[in-house]
C-alpha cells in the first residue's frame, strides 16, 4: 500500500510535511493505508496510550479505529475530528486519489479539556481494569496534550491547507463536489417550500425574482445573493418539471442581466463581455442539471467579483452613464443625451468616457448591445432582424456589420456554432 501511496507523492515530500507538522504541533502523527497498517510514524506515542495498547486494548482495535475514521475523512473531502475508545481525541486527513483512498494521516491523541478522574474511571468500570492498572493510568495523564476546542478547530483548517496540496487535483473534486451537493440541498428546500406554500409560477411571479435578485446584487451579500439564486432555481424546476432545458433558458436570461449589472458595478467592460460569451456557450452545452445549476453559482461569484473588485476605481460619473446605458440599450440612445444625464459636457464626458473605459461611447454602446444579442441568437424562433431592431440597432445590415467586427463572425455563424 505505501508504493500505492508514493507512486502519486513522493515519500520525501510526505516525510517532510509531516515531520514539520509534528514538530510544530507536539503532537503524534501516523499516516496509515486504506487497511489501517501503519506505514510511517512521526512523534513518540503517550505513556497513556501505550499502556492502554498493551493491557487494555487490541492493537487491531485502534487500526480498524483509524481506518473507520479516514473514510469518514474521505466521505467527508476534508480533516475529521475523532474520539478513539479510551475518549481520546485525533484528527485524521485522508489522502485521495480518483475517488480511491490511498491511506490517511492520523494526528493525536489530545483532550480538548483539562482530564480529571472520571476519564479512568469510566474506562475502568467498561473495561473491568485492576486498580493497579488504573493507577497507572492516572499517574499517565498529565502526557496527554490539551488543546481547547478552539484551537482544535484552528489545527483541523491547518490540517485541511497544509495536506491538501498533496493531492490537489483530487482535493478540487472533492470541494467541487460538495459544493454541489450543498447547492441541491438548498435548491431542494425552496422546491418542498413551493409545494407547502402553492407559489404563484406566472412570467410576472418570474419577473419579480429576477428582480429581487439583481436589487439584492448592488445591495446585499454575496451569501445572500447565492441564496437567492437557490431559491430562484428551486421555483423555475417546481413550474417547470424538473426540466433541464427551462433552467437552462432562466440561466441564460440571468446571465445576461448579470453581466449588465457588473458593469453598472463598474466592472471592466471587456472582462465582462469576455466572461459572457464564455458562460453562454457553457450553459449552451451542458446537460446534466446539477451541473447547469453549480454553472449558474460560479457566473454569479464570477461576476460580483468582477463589480465588488473594481467598484471603487473609476469615474462616479462613468459608472453612471455605463448604468443608464445598459437601462437604455435598446433605445435610441446618443452621446449628447447620456452627457446630460450625468451631468457633464458633451466634449468632456466623450474624453472623459474614452479615458476610463479605453474605448469610445459608440463603441461601447454597441457592445453592449451585441452581448445582449447573443442570448436571443440561441433561441432561433427569433429573426436576425427582429433580434437587431430589440437590442437597438436600426437594422439587420448594421447589426450583422458590428457582431462580426465585435465577434469575428456574423451572427448566423455564431447562432450554427453554439
């Protein structure tokens, strides 16, 4: 088992994390196979545990212990906090591979509190030990370390950053995975909720989702923001069945509307756009529904990462004019008009534009608008020329001029591609 082990880590690099780890902690360390046999030790074992091995406990009892714990460890994608027989407390990481557990690092044993005689003596009274033997064990007690449950919790997230670069691509799906699982979880109670309450399924019930969502964007947290995205995904699969392909449409819609509120947040434009296009052809293409909603969770951080990182650069009165202008893309809109919502000259606000968002208002304008086509092109019951007039072109020749000079392609290509 350990050529298993160090056929993906190399035994230097183990040896050496762990030796610092035990140096640094004090305590014990194992790393054991996936069958609970040791295969390297760092650290002394306490007087109390060799006692307890030797006249109290099989030492297969603590390897069977170990193993159960580690894939605990393993279901779990992070370090377990444990209690062994003798009520004496270990954290243990497992080392993954591809879904197989290679083995696991054992720390400890410590007490999270200062031990007193009731340790024995529960111990005495279960396992029927002489008195001499617990004795000995009380004269023993004081070799346990002591750590406070604090500072336990502190060494398990120590555990998680220092061990988990040892196998780091397994570590991501693991993270991945229960990002996952957590996110169905919450998607499931907004399901049972709709069904306790009899939500209302309207477009217009729709419509004021989404638009609490994007107010509590510019607003809330982005714990509170996640939440009700859950919530919004857990009220279109209650209307819809369960249906993949109407998550998928609600998805695309979000995103959109995503991406125009980060550059109202001040997002930089072309980071934006990019990021856009790459969400809509990964929403495009994926079929698997648990997928498609973990997709949805990442364009959501993606993009108030975006708008929280740069919300505090730019001009106030660029970020106000690139507001008015995602509101009033599909309009016919023009430079004079937004200077003078915002307040300023024609002249200085078209240099002042230029400067900040390093191209020119027209230019941006039309970006803006052939992003927002791109959701419509993925619905083909819409027309070239119906799509172009909607997001504000005065018609299909200009729009299709622009998309390629933007895109690289016509939008009939772009529409066959995704």
């Amino acid at each position: 088992m350990s050529e298993r082990i160090f056929s993906f880590v190399p035994e230097t690099r183990i040896r050496d994390v762990l030796g610092n780890l035990q140096a640094f902690t004090g305590l014990a360390i194992q790393l054991i196979g996936s069958d609970g046999t040791m295969i390297m030790s760092f650290g002394q074992s306490t007087p109390y545990c060799t006692l307890l091995k030797n006249q109290v406990f099989d030492r297969n009892t603590c390897f069977q212990l170990h193993k159960n714990a580690g894939r605990y460890a393993q279901s779990l994608g992070e370090a377990y906090i444990f209690a062994c027989h003798a009520n004496l407390n270990h954290i243990a990481f497992p080392l993954i591979q591809e879904e197989e557990l290679l083995g696991s690092v054992i720390l400890g044993p410590f007490l999270m509190d200062t031990p007193d005689s009731t340790l024995v003596s529960d111990l005495a009274e279960r396992r029927k030990l002489p008195a001499g033997l617990a004795l000995e064990l009380y004269d023993e007690l004081s070799s346990i370390a002591v750590l406070p449950p604090p500072k336990v919790n502190q060494l398990k997230k120590l555990v998680d950053h220092l061990l988990s670069p040892l196998l780091p691509g397994e570590r991501a799906l693991l993270l991945e995975n229960q990002r996952k699982m957590n996110q169905q979880s919450r998607i499931s109670e907004a399901i049972q909720i709709c069904k306790e309450e009899h939500s209302p399924q309207s477009l217009l019930f729709f419509y004021h989702k989404e638009k609490e969502l994007m107010d509590r964007i510019r607003t809330g947290s982005i714990q509170e923001v996640k939440a009700l995205l859950n919530e919004f995904i857990g009220h279109v699969l209650f209307s819809e069945g369960g249906q993949i392909d109407a998550v998928r449409i609600r998805s695309i819609e979000l995103t959109t509307l995503l991406s125009r509120v980060a550059m109202e947040g001040g997002a930089d434009p072309d980071s934006i756009y990019r990021l856009n296009s790459q969400f809509l052809k990964q929403l495009y293409e994926e079929q698997e529904l648990e997928e498609l909603c973990l997709l949805m969770l990442k364009v959501l951080e993606r993009f108030m990462h975006s708008m929280f990182r740069e919300q505090d650069k730019g001009n106030p009165h660029i970020r106000r004019a690139l507001r008015y202008m995602c509101d009033h893309y599909s309009e016919h809109l023009e430079l004079d008009q937004t200077a003078r919502y915002v307040g300023l000259s024609p002249s200085y606000f078209s240099t002042l534009f230029r400067q900040t968002v390093g191209i020119s208002f027209r230019d941006h304008l039309n970006r803006i608008r052939v992003e927002e086509s791109k959701g419509l092109l993925l619905d083909r019951q819409h027309t070239l020329a119906d799509i172009a007039v909607s997001v504000g072109f005065p018609d299909q020749s200009y729009y299709c001029k622009v998309f390629k000079k933007i895109v690289g392609v016509t939008p009939g290509k772009y529409r066959g591609g995704v």
